[in-house]
C-alpha cells in the first residue's frame, strides 16, 4: 500500500475507485447493476491514470469509512468475549 495518501488524493478519487471496485458490492448488493464495476485494483489505475498502490490505499480508506462506526465497537466486544470464551475452556 502506498506509504501516504493526501487528502486531495482521496476526496479526488474515492468514489470512482469505490464505484469500479469489488468492494462496493458489499454493501449495495444487487440494488443496481454498474458497468464499470468488479474491476482489479490494476485495472482501475489503468483507468484512472494513478498507480496501482495508490487505487489500493484509496480503496482500502474507503472501505472502512463505509463501515459505520459501531460495527468496530460491535467487533471488539465480539473479539473479547471469544477469547474470554476460550480461555475459560482451559
């Protein structure tokens, strides 16, 4: 992954790496069908004009800022009470 995104960089291309991503359909599902979509993280730089570090580290960003912020709550409290879990079967 590239060491730095700017900013910019993100607000720039976030939604267009979004938009042509796997990543998406995640969480629109079947709603709509997009032409431009399940493209590799390659084939979106090649697209875009940016390197492909760079399509990841965008994609990567932008993935967790789709996530709403109690799914890490939620996540973490599930992570503890697994290993509370597991360490009581000792």
């Amino acid at each position: 992954m590239e060491k730095y995104i700017s900013p910019e960089l993100y607000d720039r291309y976030k939604h267009q790496v979004l938009e042509m991503s796997l990543a998406v359909q995640n969480y629109v599902g079947l709603q709509h069908v997009r032409e431009t979509s399940c493209l590799t993280d390659a084939e979106i730089a090649e697209k875009l004009g940016l390197p492909r570090e760079q399509v990841t580290g965008i994609r990567m960003i932008a993935e967790m800022d789709l996530m709403p912020a109690d799914t890490w709550i939620n996540s973490d409290a599930e992570k503890r009470r697994k290993c509370r879990d597991s360490f009581s079967k000792r």
